[in-house]
C-alpha cells in the first residue's frame, strides 16, 4: 500500500509579495499593506513612484499583511495600523488590491493543477494537494523514514516538490512554502516551518524533533481562548498537549473538543483532500477610517454602503453564484458586534436588489451609536445555471425601480433604532 502523502502549499506573504512585483523598488524594505486608497503611491515626474510612510498614517485600519522585514519589527496581520507605525515608522504603507491579488490566485492554483490534479482550495493563497498517486511520490523513500539525510530519503517527492515550487514561481513571479507529511494537520503546520521559499517533509516519525517543541497554538483548530486555557492548565507546547492525560483534556473541553486535541497533538488526522466544496456564503465588509454615525455621516456611510453591495454582487456573479439570504454586519465604537439576516423571496446576484435586502436587514439595527465597520453578507448560495429560468411574468426589472436606496437618509432623522 502506498504511503499518503499531503502538501500544504502556502505562498510567501502573498499580498505584500504581489504588491513587491508592481513596485520592485520596495525589495528588502518594511512594507505594510493594508492602507486606503488615499495611501496609493504618487507617479512622480522622474517616473518614480512617491510612497506613503506608517508613520503619517492616522485612522483605525489594520493590516492585511506585511513583508518579512516588517514582521521582523513586531507588525502582523490583524494589527492596528497606528500600532504598527508606532513599531515600524519607516515601512512603506499600500493599499490593497483585492483584484490583482485573486489573479496571482488564479494563477498559481492553475500551475499547480497542471502537475497534480486533486486540489483542495483553502483560500487566497493556500491549497493542500494530495500527492499519494503522483508520479515520483512514492520513488527513492528509504528505510529509515525518521531520517532524511541530505534529502535523499525522500528524494522523489522532493523533486516532485520542487517541481511544484518552480511552476507557481514561473506562472507568478512569485515564492511558496510547501509542508508534506502524511496528513492535512501536519502539513499546515510544516509549511510554516522553513519560510520563505520552504519545503519541508517529515513523518510521525519526526515529531518529537520538529513539532513537539512547537506552541500548541501552531495547531489549526487551537485558537487564542484555547491556547490561553492550555497555558493555565500548564500545557505550552503541542509535546506537553501528547503528554496530557487524555481524560483531563475531556474533563476541561469536552468529548468531541477534548478527544481531538489529544489526537492532533499526536498528529493524526484521516481527512482526505477534498477537490471540491461549495461556499456557503460570500461577503464585504470594511472598517472606518474613523467611527461614522448615521445621522452626521449619511452620505459616507450611503456611499460606503452602496460600494460594499456593488462588490458583493460583483463576486457572486464573478463566482456563478445566486443567494437566498441577505445579512449586515456592524461593529459599534464599543466594539459590540451586531449582524442581522433576511430571507429573500428569490434568488439574486444583482447588486440593487441586494442593496434593497441589506437595507431591509439594517432598518432593524440600533445606529444610535457610532460605527466602526459595516459589512455586507450573502449566504444559502447555490449555483447561477442550476436555478430554473423565472416565469414570464416575473417582476425584478419592476421590484428594481421600487427599491428604496436612500436607508442612511431615512435612519438618520430617527438614531433610536425605530425601523
């Protein structure tokens, strides 16, 4: 029986690098991505470009991510734009370009189906793949699994590797860190393990070497309150969650959650590659530069809010997908999230219908308080072409002349929360 082998490929800080092909110029520089549109760099008369700096940034973004030499500063992904200029004053501050980042998607994914067909898309810039019945997977695997000596124990599935490594490189200009190992698990974790431009291949065999000294958290699945409860009870490391009495890990998360961090921590997972799943929901959101209120701030929030539904609409169509439920999303200045969700009485992808939903949805909202961010969701998706066609007498064209567009305008003579 063959061995299983399963790559997780991950590209390297893959908006900041696609951002680094535009502007060559920035190699080997801090940069943070993350800004709005007026962070776009200045064309100067020279022909060079003028970029704006973190430490002139002023508002409550956060970043989306950030090049290697910013994170060596402390930046990461998540983290407020103010904090991280306080931490790297000098790193170059883009914005992002959600569009030409889904393209290098795109790209890559393709390269890599050309070489090994099952794929399990996990996002923008990952994917796992699974190797197993790959040509030159199985070839040159020593005896000795636990060693791999100069990379000759696993020579054809580093060829292989490097294969896969050198077609995403030529369809984009751009580096990826691939992990294998016998399962999903233990490759999200390798592939961490030698960025950038990594590849690592390791068994159960391994384990006590490369991932028993690793923080638990580094385990997809143990977030922050996990991981933090971990810590109380004296568990650190993913070595110390494999020496925890299985019972205990019951007693404090559970059966279901218990039981599988007692698995993970010993690094068995049976979940196959799945090539295939459908979405189930698509959405838009942004946070505010500064928190707006719907009575003082009605045009920018309508405006907002229109772009917001117009990018939706734009993916579902993009997708070939139609929803049935429309949501929002809003997050007060007190942090307090509120999301609201209506069932529409057909199918849509178009972007005023839409709009009309959403705002059905934001009538029951309380927008007494200010907003720091204002989101848009669509949801009981399901393919464009698999709907039958409307009957003859279906009225969209006329319930789109109807459609009220002004909800801020409406909201904002009454902040009580009244629909």
């Amino acid at each position: 029986m063959p061995l299983r082998w399963i790559a997780h490929l991950d590209m390297d800080a893959f908006y900041a690098s696609v951002e680094l092909l535009r502007y060559p110029e920035l190699r080997a520089r801090p940069v943070i991505v993350g800004g709005g549109r007026r962070h776009q760099p200045v064309v100067q008369a020279d022909g060079s470009c003028r970029f704006a700096l973190a430490h002139d940034y002023v508002g409550r973004g956060v970043v989306t991510t950030a090049t290697y030499e910013a994170r060596a500063l402390g930046v990461h992904s998540g983290m407020g734009l103010m904090k991280a200029a306080v931490l790297a004053p000098d790193a170059v501050l883009l914005p992002t370009d959600f569009d030409e980042y889904r393209r290098y998607s795109r790209l890559f994914k393709a390269a890599v189906a050309e070489l090994t067909p099952v794929i399990e898309d996990r996002g923008i810039d990952e994917i796992y793949i699974d190797l197993t019945d790959v040509a030159g997977a199985q070839d040159a695997v020593a005896a000795n699994m636990a060693s791999d000596a100069g990379g000759r124990a696993y020579a054809g599935l580093r060829e292989l590797a490097q294969r896969i490594k050198s077609a995403v490189r030529q369809a984009t200009g751009l580096t990826c860190s691939i992990g294998i190992t016998p399962n999903k698990l233990l490759s999200k974790i390798c592939s961490e393990l030698d960025k950038p431009d990594g590849l690592t291949i390791l068994t159960h065999a391994d384990m006590p070497e490369r991932i028993w000294p690793l923080p638990a958290r580094r385990i997809n699945g143990i977030g922050p309150k996990a991981s933090a409860k971990l810590e109380a009870l004296g568990i650190g490391t993913i070595g110390e969650l494999a020496g925890a009495d299985p019972q205990r890990l019951i007693d404090e998360f559970g059966a279901n959650y218990g039981t599988w961090l007692h698995e993970a921590a010993h690094g068995r997972d049976e979940r196959p590659v799945v090539t295939f799943r459908e979405p189930k929901s698509v959405s838009r959101e942004t946070t505010f530069e500064r928190d707006l209120h719907a009575r003082s701030d009605r045009e920018a929030l309508g405006a907002i809010f229109t772009r917001l539904c117009e990018q939706l609409a734009a993916d579902l169509v993009r997708k070939g997908y139609v929803a049935k439920t429309i949501g929002v999303k809003l997050r007060y200045d007190n942090f307090r999230i509120s999301t609201r969700e209506l069932t529409l009485p057909r199918h849509t992808q178009n972007a005023q219908l839409i709009r009309h939903w959403a705002g059905q949805c934001l009538r029951k909202q309380p927008l007494e308080r200010r907003l720091r961010l204002l989101g848009v969701r669509a949801g009981s998706l399901c393919k464009a072409d698999a709907l039958p066609a409307p009957p003859a007498a279906d009225s969209t064209a006329e319930e789109k002349n109807q459609l009220n567009l002004e909800l801020f305008d409406d909201r904002a003579e009454s902040t009580s929360g009244a629909a």
